[in-house]
C-alpha cells in the first residue's frame, strides 16, 4: 500500500476532531495535532482541546510543551515526519488534524533557514510599544508581509521584524519550496458561515462553565502569564486582563466571542489561498496529492467518509 497523509484543517469550531476521529475509525488512522494550543499541557479548556488520552485512537503531539516558550514551523515539520514514518511503521495512517494555517502548510512546503533572528526576537519583545506601531513599522518595510499578519498579531510581527533586522532583507522574500512530506490527501472542513459564528459563540459559553476562568487563574502568578499576553491565544490574554483589572465577565466574554470571530476569517482567507495554491501545484510525478473541501452543515459527514475512504483506496491502494 502507497504510504500517504491525510491532513483535515478548517475554521475553528468547525467540527475538525469530531470528523478526523470518526475518519480515523473508518481508515486505522492516527490523529497528530495542528492547533497550536494544543501543544501547550497547561492549556486545555480555552484551546478546546480533545480528551485524547480517554480516545481508542492514537493521538500524537498534543500536551508535548510544559514550559512557556514558542515551538517554531521548522520543529514541528521535522517532529511531523518523524511521527508520520512511525505511523507508517504500524501500517497505520497518519492524519494531521488542526487549524493553525502556518502549521498546516509546513506540512506542504519547506521554509528557507533564518540565521540569527533569534537575538532580534528577544530585543524587540522587550519594546513596550502598542503592537499597532510594530505593525506600522513592519508595514513600511515590507506591505506584503505586515498585511498578511493581524495588526494585532505582536508574535508574528516581531518574527518578521526581526528577520529583517537579522538579514536586511524583507520577509516575504525569503522563499518556500513546495516539499510535501508525503503524498497527501487534503480535505479543507467548512460551515456555514452564521452557523459556525453561532458555534462559535456557544464553545466559548460552555469553555467558560467548563472552568475555563479557574484554569487561567492557575496560570496567573506564573511564567505562563507573560507568555499568554505575548503569544494572544485568543481569550486566554483577555482573561488574564479580566483578572488583573477586576472585569466583568459579561464584558469580556463577547471581545473573546468576536475576536474568535475575527480569527476563524482570517483562517478561511488563509486556507481558500493555500487550497487555490495546491490546486495550482505542478505535481512531481511520483507524488500524488489531492485537494477537496466539505462542507460539513450541508453534507451527510457519515456518507461522505465512506466516499473519501474508497477514493483512498483507489488513489493509494
């Protein structure tokens, strides 16, 4: 049998795990974590991270940071192949499963080494500045980059600020081959859009009376503190705001509605843009890779699975 991936992404609060897992029970699948919460131990009820240790199914990369610091593209591309050819090795399939974009394409394309960014990185984390003006700042030296990154985004903008800094040139020129780990099977998870934002807002009702306050609270007199208002894993900061300043939950439970809003647009823009980009991939001919997308409000997800899974056999079988 052809050794390939399945990757799953979508927006957030689209249905990915519920999907993948129900896939993986069709297919022997293994499930790797996408969703940069979710690497994160102490992070689990504001990242809606899945029971995966009760699961029958093999979960792979979920809970493999315990320490506040950051887990690059390129350590999750070589910690992904290194996963993928043990899964192959247990004549299983891997499916990587997960909603951070940048995460997901690492998966498909090879990003060109940055040399000394790092000591940039920690000197412009020390500025005090509002993020709008690092935002600013990167806008100026490279219009491209800055507007494909939020205005808030402090994390990746210092990131591509810093590689400037490191090597004088602009971020957007440092190039991706297209390198997929493996063949591959791309299955891109859409809702409609006023169902996903009412699923949206209802996750983070029911993340908040699952003690979602009571778990950043846990966090608030750690090192963790700081790297929650630095990294802005959505709610997670705001909360901590709310703690600090005495807010009102009613107050700050729509900002976290709206900005996961505000994020799971970003995401569909992002992946229509990467589905566009794979569509349009001059294929080596040894390498098999397919692109679709579900969506899952108006498909009859049992059907569709067991349309995927014979599709499966005859592209890869």
């Amino acid at each position: 049998m052809k050794k390939y991936t399945i990757i799953i992404t979508g927006a957030t609060a689209t249905g990915k795990s519920s999907f993948a897992i129900e896939l993986a029970k069709k297919i022997s699948g293994e499930i790797i974590n996408a969703d940069i919460g979710s690497f994160y131990k102490p992070l689990t009820i504001g990242t809606a991270k899945p029971d995966w240790q009760s699961e029958d199914i093999p979960h792979h990369l979920f809970d493999i940071i315990n320490k506040p610091i950051s887990y690059s593209i390129a350590q999750f591309r070589k910690e992904v192949k290194k996963v993928i050819q043990d899964i192959w090795q247990r004549g299983n399939i891997p499916i990587i499963v997960g909603g951070s974009a940048f995460y997901i394409k690492s998966f498909f394309y090879e990003q060109e080494e940055i040399k000394g960014a790092e000591k940039f990185v920690k000197e412009l984390e020390k500025r005090s500045c509002e993020t709008k003006y690092l935002w600013q700042e990167l806008y100026e030296i490279d219009g491209n980059r800055a507007k494909s990154i939020g205005r808030d985004d402090r994390y990746r903008i210092i990131r591509a600020l810093a590689i400037f800094r490191a090597t004088g040139r602009k971020p957007s020129e440092f190039g991706q081959r297209f390198m997929p780990l493996s063949d591959y099977q791309l299955v891109i998870c859409h809702r409609e859009r006023e169902e996903l934002y009412t699923r949206i807002n209802h996750r983070v009702y029911q993340m908040i009376e699952n003690g979602w306050i009571q778990e950043v609270k846990q966090l608030q007199k750690t090192a963790w503190k700081n790297f929650l208002l630095k990294k802005k894993i959505i709610g997670y900061d705001d909360l901590l705001i709310l703690l600090q300043n005495d807010l009102s939950l009613d107050e700050v439970t729509p900002i976290i509605q709206q900005k996961t809003r505000n994020y799971a647009k970003r995401q569909i823009t992002f992946l229509n843009k990467l589905y566009k980009e794979l569509s349009e991939q001059n294929l080596d001919e040894d390498l098999v890779g397919i692109v679709d997308q579900i969506n899952l409000t108006l498909c009859d997800v049992g059907l569709y699975i067991r349309q995927l899974h014979s599709q499966l056999l005859k592209r890869f079988g």
